[in-house]
C-alpha cells in the first residue's frame, strides 16, 4: 500500500510530512504543517483526496504555486509535483509504509556505525576521557576512610523460678524498635556521640543531624525468637537472640560504641521490666482500694436495711422493701468479697514477680560475643584500584560515544547532514575549511571539483 508524503529539503536535512487527510499549511501553530515565515500565511492552503487524487487549495492571502505556477483554483497534484509555499518547496512523493520516515533499527545502526567510526578515529581522546574518569573514582574511593563493623549478641531467657510464667519480650519487629527506643532517647544518643567524639562536623551544624546519622550506622537484629510460641508450663524457659551492630571509622570505636550500646539495652531492659512490674502491682492494688470502699458502702446501706427489719415500726411495705433490699445487698457484698479474695491472690503473684524483676531475675541477657569485627577483605588501595580498572574499561564506550557526539571536527559530510553537527573544524581534504557556513562550503567544494573527506 503506498501512502503520499510532502518532502522538503531544507537547511541540509530532509523533512517529511505524511499526507493522510484534509491537511491544512500555513503559519498557524494550529496547522497540519506549520511553516514559520512571515512570507506564509496563517491558513495558506488545504490538501484533500477526492475520488482517488490529491488536490491542493489555496485558502491563504499569499499565493500557492504549483510547479512555479499560482493557482486560483483547486488544482490537482501528482506524484512529482513541486508545491511551493513562501520560501518553503515541498515535493509530492510516495512511500511503501509509514516507518519509512521514523527511525529505526537500520537507522540507529548507521548512527551508531558513524559514532563508533568517529570515536576511532579520536582513539587518544577517548582513553584519556576514560582514563581520566577511572583515575578520578579510584582517587575518592583510596580518599574515602574505611569503616569497621562490630558487633555484640545476647541470649534474653525467661527466668519462671517456682512462681509460674514472666512477661516475655515483645515479638521481632516490636522488639527491634523496642531496642532502639532504649538506645535513641536524645539524652544517650548525645552521651554517646560526646563521650566517643563522634559525627562532629554534624553535631556542630545540628544535634539532630547527628542523632539521625548515629541512628543509622547502628543495626538490631532478632532472631531465634522462641517467644513466639506458645507459653505453657510444661515447656522449657524459652529465649530469644539479640544482635547490635555498629558501623565506627576505626576497630577501637567501632568496638567501644558497641560494648556500650549492649549495655545500654541490658540496662534499659531491666528499668522497663522493674516499671512494668511496678505498674501492675499500684494497678491491681489499686483495684482492691476501689472494691474496699464499695463493700464498706453495702455494708452501711445493709446496716441501714436490717435496722428497719429488726425494730418492726414499719409498716409492712417497708418491711418488705428492706427485706428485698437486704439480700440484694447481702448477694453484692458477697460477689465483691469473692472477687476482692482474687485480686488479693493476684497481688500476691504480682508481689512476687515484682520482687523478682526488682532482683533482675525475671529476664536474663546472657552475653554471647563483644565487639566482633569481621577483617576486612580488601585494603583501601586495593578497592580505589579495582574501582579505577573497572570504571576505565566499562567507560571507554561512554567515553566514545561522548567524544563522537561532541567532537565539532566534520568526519564526513554524511555525519554533517544526517548529524546535524555544527562543524568547528574540518579534514584537509575539506576545501574551503576556514570561510562560509557549511551550504556555501559545499556548493563551493561542489563547483571546485573538490573531493570531500569521510571516515
């Protein structure tokens, strides 16, 4: 299927307009094909198919040739035709397909064909750039100071003693951030940044900026978390592992700030389970006052109610009432004493775990490892050099490409008209290198019988 195109040669390039419809030409950003020259007007002529041929109408106030000719009325146009609007010449051609005109897979071959022709023939410039490139990563990487991770590892254990289950930590994600609300309250955070001089430059331009870097080289990890399953007697106390990381500029820092980080959190750990078990012994006897003071408000209405029965003044209604009203009074008391036995019992048991927690034996950290620094696998030299080799080799091909984009020197005529390049120096065999804009240069190459230089 052939489909018709309006192409123009203009400034050394070749411009296609497809022709698919009525299409309207003119100076008019809203045109089909906008052309902008005051020598155009806004709505210069209209294309349209009638019964299988293309014709052209002009609609515009500046005349519309056709094959150097103005027309007056609705002409018709064959393959061939020169169409002439204003200073622009538009030749009536046709094509197989669409894709004729869009670039692809066989146009970007030759455009890669000519970057890659160019960039050989710069090959110095291009191992410099990559060069140059390789260098300047190997040097910030051999310039960037090293950073050591250490570590320390505890085993949490639940401590029953013979006074039943403990409260166990929470699960791994809560857990995790449970570490790092007991390690990042401001106050430590500061201490310890202070005490081990760290983040200084930070610390000087904003104390949160340091927190949050601090916060960031640090790392807290759970696992074998067999709190996780269910609690029963029968089982053996159960335990859960907890590892603190630390990402330090030297061995010594690394391993100093860790140590400390471990002992923050056993600290941290034992202060919470002490206020916890604080907390819910004022609770329940908190509870217990209430149900006190309600049992001695019964009791004094049941006072009341047996004194009218006991007397027998009353009339039989009111004997009746405080009859009703005495054993209601009597069952509520009664329901109260049993429940206030069972708070007592809790208390009890809160007692003893509250005394225990104060003994630091409900929850056990059991220190597995400090400060364990894994060596490091390369020296700095070595890195900057591995960084240095690999940028300069996997560079070299970006470093052509750059170089046979941005080189102005003219390699071909071919690279200057499909290219677009804007010529800042030509080949030897390029006549007239120095006078005329790149037009003039050719078409005066063109009338010297010059050849042009390619490669």
């Amino acid at each position: 299927m052939k489909f018709v195109y309006l192409q123009m040669h203009r400034g050394g390039r070749v411009h296609h307009f497809p022709v698919a419809g009525p299409t309207l030409i003119g100076r008019a950003e809203n045109a089909d094909i906008h052309l902008r020259d005051l020598r155009v007007s806004r709505l210069h002529c209209r294309l349209y198919f009638l019964k299988g041929a293309l014709w052209v109408e002009d609609v515009g106030s500046n005349p519309t040739l056709v094959n150097e000719r103005p027309i007056s009325a609705a002409t018709t146009l064959d393959v061939g035709d020169m169409l002439c609007i204003g200073p622009y010449e538009l030749e009536v051609t046709l094509r197989n397909g669409w894709l004729e005109a869009e670039p692809g897979p066989e146009r970007a071959r030759a455009e890669l064909e000519r970057l890659k022709r160019r960039a050989r023939a710069r090959p110095v410039l291009v191992l410099t750039l990559a060069l140059l490139v390789g260098a300047a990563a190997g040097a910030r990487t051999w310039r960037k100071k090293p950073e050591f991770e250490a570590s320390v590892t505890f085993r949490v254990e639940e401590n029953r003693g013979s006074s039943g289950q403990m409260a166990p930590p929470a699960p791994k994600r809560e857990l995790t951030q449970y570490v790092y609300d007991g390690l990042f309250t401001r106050k430590r955070a500061l201490e310890l940044i202070k005490k081990h001089n760290l983040l200084g430059q930070q610390l000087a331009i904003d104390e949160n900026w340091a927190i949050e870097e601090m916060r960031d080289r640090i790392d807290v990890k759970v696992f074998r978390n067999e709190f996780l399953l269910p609690d029963s007697q029968e089982m053996s106390e159960r335990s859960a592992r907890v590892r603190i990381s630390y990402l330090g500029r030297t061995t010594q820092q690394a391993v100093g700030v860790v140590r400390e980080l471990g002992e923050i959190v056993r600290t941290y750990e034992q202060q919470v389970r002490k206020a916890s078990a604080a907390s819910a012994l004022k609770l329940i006897d908190s509870g217990i006052a209430q149900l006190a003071r309600r049992i001695d408000g019964l009791s004094g209405e049941l006072a009341a109610a047996q004194v009218v029965v006991i007397k027998g003044t009353s009339t039989p209604q009111q004997h009746a009432q405080a009859l009703v009203t005495v054993r209601r009074v009597t069952q509520r008391i009664a329901r109260m004493r049993t429940d206030l036995e069972a708070q007592s019992i809790r208390r009890g048991q809160a007692e003893v775990l509250a005394q225990k927690e104060g003994k630091q034996l409900g929850l056990r950290f059991t220190l597995l490892g400090w400060g364990q620094t894994p060596p490091p696998r390369f020296t700095q030299k070595q890195k900057a050099a591995m960084v240095a080799l690999l940028l300069f080799f996997f560079g070299i091909p970006l470093a052509g490409i750059i170089v046979a984009t941005l080189d102005g020197r003219v390699y071909g005529v071919e690279d200057v008209v499909r290219l677009g390049i804007r010529p800042l120096g030509q080949l030897d065999t390029f006549s007239g290198a120095s006078v005329g804009s790149l037009a003039a240069r050719l078409r005066d190459d063109s009338a010297s019988g010059g050849r042009t230089g390619s490669g």
